[in-house]
C-alpha cells in the first residue's frame, strides 16, 4: 500500500481485487485475462438455461435463441468494453457514466499520468460514442503536454463523425490536420472517399475530391477509380467522365476497371456510340474486355431495356471471340422473353444446345412462360419435356404459365392433366393455377366440372370460401364476364358453395354495370337466407337505392350499419349525401359529411373543402366563399349537388341570402352552373331559409312557454 500521503491521488493497481460491475480486474498479466461482472450473466443452472437435449430445430433463431428479450445498454456495453485496453475502458466508462462533457469528467481524465495516440485512437474506435464528446475528447488530448495526434487517431476521429452521421464535420478532418501541423495524406482523403461512396453520397464524393486538388494530393489509380464509380452508382456520370479527365492530365495508365466503370456508366444511359469508343481504347491498351466485362454490360443494358444495345454488345463480343457464360446467356435471354422477343431468344436457347453449355432451370422457365402467353403452347410444351428430361423439376409457375396458355386456346382437358401433375409432384397448386380451368370452365358452362374442380381442392385444404371469392372477382373484371359470373353463382348456390362476399362482390359489378335492380334482387335474396349481411352489403345497398331514388330504404340501411357499430364505405357516405341533397334534406347531408370525416381516415376531399365552405360562409363574403370554390377546382374537381348546398346550409346559418346567390351568379358567369340549376338552388335557398326561420321562432316559443298558450287558442300552426 502506499503512504497515506499519496492516497489522494489516483493510481492503476493491476491485482485480485473483487471485481465489481463498473470496475473490472485483470487476471494474471498486466493487459490479459480481463475479467468483468455481467449484471445480466445467466448461469448454467438455472431454469432459463437451454440444455442441450431441449434444443429443438424448429424454434431455433440464427440471431439468437428465440423469444429472447434486448439485451439492455449496460450489458451490450460490457460485452464491447471486454475488447478495450483497461485504461481506455476506464476513459469510456467515464464517458457512460457523466454522459456529458464537464468538471467531473475532465476530474476523472487528470487522473491520467500519460496520453498516448494509441490510446485517442481505441477510445475513437469505441462504436457507442457520442459525437460531441468524442469531439471534446480529441480536442483534450491534443492539449496535453507532450503529446501530439498522429495519423491513425485523425482516421479514428473521422471514422467515429460518420458513424454518427456527421460526415460533413468528417469532411473538415484535412482541414483541422492542416491547422495542427499534420498534411493531409492520400490515406485521409481515401477514408473519406469510400465513406460517402459507401453510403452513396456521390456528390460528397466529388466535393472530397476537389479538396484533394485544393492540397494538392494526387490520386493514385485504384482511388481514381473509387471515385469515378461513386459518381456512376450515384447517375453523375457527367462528373465522373470530368474526373477521368484529370485522370489522364496527371499521366495515368487506365486499367480495365477504370474502363468498365465509364463503359458502365455509358451504357445505363444508352451512350452506345461512347461505349464502343472506349471498348476500341481498352484493345488499344491491351486491356481487351473478357467475359464478365461483356456480361456486366449486357446486365445493365437488360435493366434499362435497351436490347437494341444489347444485340451491338453481343455482336461486339463474338467479333473478340469471347464465348459467352451461362450468366450472360441467362440474362440476356431473360430479358428478351420480358420484352416479347422470345424468337430471338430461343435463338439463342439453341445456341447453348449446340454448345453443350449447361442451361439452367431459368432460362427454361423464362422462355416457357413467354411462348405460353404468347399463344404458342405447343413449343411451351415440348421445352417443358426438355426441362425433365435435363433432371431439373419444374416448378409451379412454369406449371401455371402452360396451364393458363392451354386454357386460353381452348385445351381445358390437357390444363386439367397438368393440374393433376402438380398435386402428384407436391408442389402444392395454389389459386393462380386453377384459376384458368374454372374461368375456361364457367365459359363454356361446364358447371359440374367446376363442382368437380371445388372437391378436388378441399380435399387439397383449400379454402373454398376464399378461393371462390378470387375468381368472382376475376370473372366481374370484365363486363361481357359479369353474367356469366352470375349463372356460375345460381348454380354453385343450390350446391351451397356461396357466401356474404360473394354477393357483396356480384351487387357492386351489377352496379356498376347498371343493373340496380339485380343487385337489389341479390341483396333483398342475401337477408332472406340464413347468411348475416355485413356492412360491405348495406354499403352497396345505400348506393343502389340512391341511384333508384329511394333515399329513405337507403337512410334504413345506414342505420343499419350504425346497429352494428360499424362503418360505412366511403362510396355509402358520398351517395348517401347527393340523395340527400337532392330532395332538399340538407341539414342531414352535412350531419353525414361530418361523421364520415370523424370515422374515416382519408375522407373524400370534396367533405373537407364542403366543411371549409361553412367555415368561411361565418364572415359573410361571397368573395372569399369563391376563393374556396377556386382552389377545388384547381384542385381538379367541379363542385357537385353537396358543395351548392354546403353554402345554402353556411350562408342560412351564418349568412345571408344576398351573398349566396352572389356565390351561385358567379359559379353561373363561369358557366359551372347552367340557368336550371340557378333556379333550383334559388328555391332551395329560399326554402331552406324557411324552415331555419320557421324553427328558430318554435324554439323562441317554446323556450318563453307561449306553445301551450297557443294550443289552447285553437291555434293549429304548431300542430306538426
């Protein structure tokens, strides 16, 4: 122990002393076996534990064991900190500990006899550090006497600034080596470089590489190329052909990469002519592009569809006599098949035959799959016989792009088979691969084999119910399919393969269709039956009985959605409103517009501006109701039936008459409104001005308690 003199200053005593969570100790040597208390260690025996004989393959987690909790911050700091030297420890621990900079933290740093750079460097590197104080920290240690920073910890500091974000701060490093006596090296400006070109910051890039020419630091050729590829990955291909430029200024020899990044570059923007130029300077430099330079080409080309590209570079490659891989096969075939030039395709497809290159289950699937939708099933065929024979299994998109091709020319026999093939293989068939069969089938009225086709696939463990659902709403896409949906409906119903979402699915087509009166008929069938409409069914129903004018039955079917206290659609809302609004029931319609914005989440636009509408309709000013009405228009929509009577229902409440038929005379000068509609809104201003009136003097009666007075004079006014 030391004098008791000396037991005011802090020292390091490297012993077995009992470690504690915060204070680790070390084992042994003086940097080795360290040895630190986890607050959250689990032993081995506890019940927790997961022994060996319980482990199950199933539940296991390549993260870690499954259904365990976050580790919390102080053990992920421990299990980082066990990396650290014992004094750089100490200094992160203190920083953990304050948590900001100020006189007990600088206490505990001067407590350190010595700061060495190696030191800075390992407590920068450390990846929980906050900016700031990391910020300080560099800044201390470069105050200290006898010490001076040296390159690694000016790369530590830049390191840590763009873990947290600050890259634009990183980007100063050369400048702050450059003030402390430390130039900037090519090492610097390349940590920087490949940060911003990792986080695809391509500009920064570029910025960094200006600063360079500032101090005069020449690129050598690999971080040349790291940068002109940070400005092609980023679409500054402009820049990067700039740099290429000082490239060749500072007397640099291009390497193949350097020309593959241009080429690259060139060829996602369809620069063709450029492209072939610098192929001519690669010979030149006996940098002869080989293989997987032509199929990085053809990639990008594919990606960007310019297949008129791809063909020249095809052609430039066989004219250098560089065989094609499987890779540029596969890739340029794909992307033939994707742009409905499967002839050429195949072309090449029997160009690999030839070779006996081996072709991958890919190629087979693009190729069978476009000559399937193309109508040639015949040749989709015969390269699926070709695919088994090749030992590969086909797998089920290749089974549902022929299934579907046979059903469109008509082979629903063959389609059937192949069907049957997938439930033999296993692979599972789901509704893409039936769907044809029943389409083709309901098509030409085959409905027991449609009832055939159901059995077959609850014996699969289909849902019915949801499959079913797919293919009406398939079937109704198309107008000219909609009865036809209909009679596969009446039959399948008798079968009882129907359900709520099936009619739900058939009212709206018939709607939409104009056939309200059938819808009607299925939803007046639907509430007959033992099934419960749901409030998707009363939605469409309010929409039929507007579009037939019976507002009322539709006023029913609200209500009745509200019993079950649940929402109506928004199409519901919108018709329900304009049926309202067209017999005169206004104050009701506005009821409507608020509580659907109250219960929708995006509301109809046209309910936000109508509420806008009575807001502005409180000053009293025609104009300023106008400058509403302008920005919906600007907003592309013509004002309907509600907005009209959102402002007869603003101006009576809050307004007058004179400044809503202002409003409606200037909608009638900018010819929205036509001399009728003038009319009819007059009246119904007038009218609804009324009956505002006519109640507003009931209430004033009622409230002075002249009503009954009234009553027993025989007065009969009151009477309703």
């Amino acid at each position: 122990m030391p004098p008791k003199s000396a037991q005011s200053k802090p020292y390091f005593f490297y012993g077995h002393r009992k470690p504690t969570q915060h204070r680790p100790t070390v084992q042994g040597g003086l940097f080795s076996n360290r040895q630190t208390i986890n607050p959250n260690r689990t032993t081995k025996n506890s019940p927790s534990s997961v022994t060996q004989g319980d482990f199950q393959l199933q539940k296991w987690d390549q993260d870690g064991v499954s259904g365990q909790q976050s580790r919390d911050p102080s053990q992920e700091f421990f299990s980082l900190a066990q990396r650290l030297s014992p004094i750089a420890r100490y200094i992160v621990d203190s920083f953990r500990k304050h948590g900001n900079w100020g006189a007990p933290l600088l206490a505990d740093l001067n407590s350190l006899r010595r700061v060495t750079p190696k030191l800075v460097t390992e407590v920068l590197k450390h990846p929980n550090l906050d900016p700031k104080i990391s910020s300080k920290f560099f800044y201390w240690a470069g105050k200290q006497k006898g010490y001076r920073h040296d390159f690694s910890c000016y790369n530590a500091f830049a390191y840590g600034l763009n873990r947290a974000n600050q890259f634009r701060t990183a980007d100063q490093v050369p400048e702050l080596m450059h003030m402390q006596g430390k130039p900037p090296s090519e090492k610097q400006f390349e940590i920087l470089i490949r940060m911003h070109g990792d986080a695809n910051r391509g500009l920064r890039v570029y910025y960094v590489y200006e600063k360079m020419k500032k101090f005069g630091v020449k690129p050598r050729v690999f971080l040349y190329n790291r940068i002109m590829d940070a400005l092609v990955k980023t679409n500054h291909l402009d820049l990067a052909i700039s740099v290429y430029d000082d490239f060749k200024k500072d007397g640099l020899v291009e390497e193949s990469m350097t020309f593959m990044i241009l080429i690259k570059g060139l060829c996602k923007l369809g620069r063709m002519d450029e492209v072939f130029e610098l192929l001519g300077r690669m010979r030149e430099n006996r940098c002869k592009p080989d293989v997987f330079a032509y199929t990085a080409m053809v990639k990008i080309l594919v990606a960007e569809r310019n297949l008129d590209g791809c063909s020249k570079v095809w052609k430039e490659m066989q004219q250098d006599a560089v065989e094609p891989d499987v890779i540029a096969y596969s890739t340029f075939i794909t992307g033939l098949c994707k742009n409905n030039q499967v002839d050429k395709g195949y072309e090449l497809f029997k160009e690999m035959k030839q070779k006996n290159i081996l072709i991958d289950r890919g190629i087979y699937g693009s190729l069978i799959e476009s000559f399937a939708a193309n109508g040639k099933v015949g040749l989709a065929c015969d390269l699926l016989k070709d695919l088994i024979d090749s030992g590969y299994r086909a797998a089920l998109a290749i089974y549902n792009s022929i299934i579907e091709g046979l059903c469109n020319a008509k082979r629903t026999d063959r389609a059937y088979k192949l069907f049957q093939i997938t439930v033999q293989e296993d692979l599972c068939p789901d509704f893409s691969t039936v769907k044809p069969i029943l389409v083709s089938y309901a098509e030409s009225k085959k409905m027991d084999e449609i009832c055939k086709l159901l059995e077959e696939l609850q014996r699969l463990s289909h849902c019915i119910s949801d499959d079913l659902s797919k293919f009406f709403t398939y079937m109704v896409e198309k107008d000219d399919r909609i009865m036809i949906a209909l009679e596969v409906f009446e039959y399948l119903k008798v079968k009882h393969y129907c359900g709520v979402p099936i009619y739900n699915i058939l009212m709206v087509a018939l709607y939409q269709n104009g056939e309200v009166n059938k819808a009607l008929t299925l939803f007046s069938e639907l509430r007959s039956s033992d099934y419960e409409p749901d409030s998707s069914t009363y939605s469409n129903a309010v929409q039929c009985f507007v579009e037939l004018g019976d507002v009322q039955e539709a006023s029913i079917c609200y209500n009745r959605i509200k019993e079950m206290s649940l929402i109506p659609s928004v199409a519901a809302y919108r018709s329900l409103v304009i049926g309202l609004c067209k017999i005169g029931q206004i104050d009701p319609a506005m009821m409507l517009i608020r509580d659907c914005l109250s219960n929708v989440a995006s509301g109809p636009i046209e309910f936000k501006y109508i509420l806008t509408i009575i807001h502005v309709c409180k000053m009293n000013d025609a104009e300023k109701v106008m400058k509403v009405l302008d920005e919906l228009l600007e907003e592309g929509f013509s004002p309907d039936n509600a907005v009209y009577c959102a402002v007869i229902y603003g101006m009576c409440k809050h307004g007058t008459i004179e400044e809503a038929q202002k409003v409606f005379a200037s909608m009638r000068k900018r010819k929205h409104l036509t001399e009728a509609d003038l009319v009819v809104y007059d009246e119904m201003l007038i009218d609804h001005m009324k009956k505002k009136t006519a109640d507003l003097l009931l209430s004033g009666l009622k409230f002075f308690g002249l009503e009954s007075k009234l009553k027993a004079k025989g007065c009969t006014l009151l009477a309703g």
